[in-house]
C-alpha cells in the first residue's frame, strides 16, 4: 500500500493567521494550490483521535494543547519563514527551503513509520 493511502494528515497551527502569499507561492512550485485554504486552529480538532503529532517549532512544542491523548508527540524544530523580515525574494526563498526541509522529514517519517508497521 502506498504511503499516500495510509495516513490522514490534518494540519493546524497554534496561533492561525491568513495563509500566507509566500506559503502559497512555493506550493504552486510543486503542483499545490493552497489558495482555497484557511489557516486553523489545533482547538478545532479537540476530541479527536490522532495516532501522531507532529509539532515543527519549538513555540508550538511548549504551547501545542495536551488534548492529543495517547497520540505519539514527534518534534523537529524548524525555521519560522513567517518570522523573517526581509525582502520578498528572501522570504520566498526561506518558504521554499522549509517546504524541502518539512518534505524530506515527513517523508522520511512516513517510510520509517510503514516499515515499522509491516514488521509487526
């Protein structure tokens, strides 16, 4: 079964704002339209089962709600493109180099996660 087929993935931040411009830019990049979508708040999935968290700041790490339950917390700080003041040009750059950056790490989660699971 592909790796696609075997999670459902929600996303949610702990302070939800407007998607922003540079967000949906690098997106566009890979063949993803975010346009259509809203930022949300992790208090909209309150009550819900989740087998995995995944926080990707340190901000989010302390402030993330402990509503998950049993889920398993996984945490891997990366860089705030939002954060950075700089130009246009470098602010789109840093989105796309955490793009790559989230890329690689869930993929990397996800194919050591299905190997586990079809070792049991």
């Amino acid at each position: 079964m592909p790796v696609s087929e075997r999670f459902d993935v929600e996303s949610a931040g702990t302070k939800p704002g407007s998607v922003r411009p540079e967000a949906i830019a690098a997106m566009k990049d890979l063949g993803i339209d975010l346009s259509g979508h809203r930022s949300k708040s992790v208090a909209e999935f309150a009550g819900q089962h989740f087998d995995y968290v995944i926080t990707v700041c340190d901000s989010a790490r302390e402030t993330c709600p402990v509503f998950f339950g049993g889920a398993m917390r996984l945490h891997h700080d990366f860089d705030d493109p939002a954060a950075l003041n700089g130009s246009e040009e470098e602010r789109l750059a840093l989105f796309r180099r955490v793009r790559d950056e989230l890329r690689a790490y869930l993929s990397d989660f996800a194919q050591s996660t299905c190997h586990e699971t079809s070792a049991r």
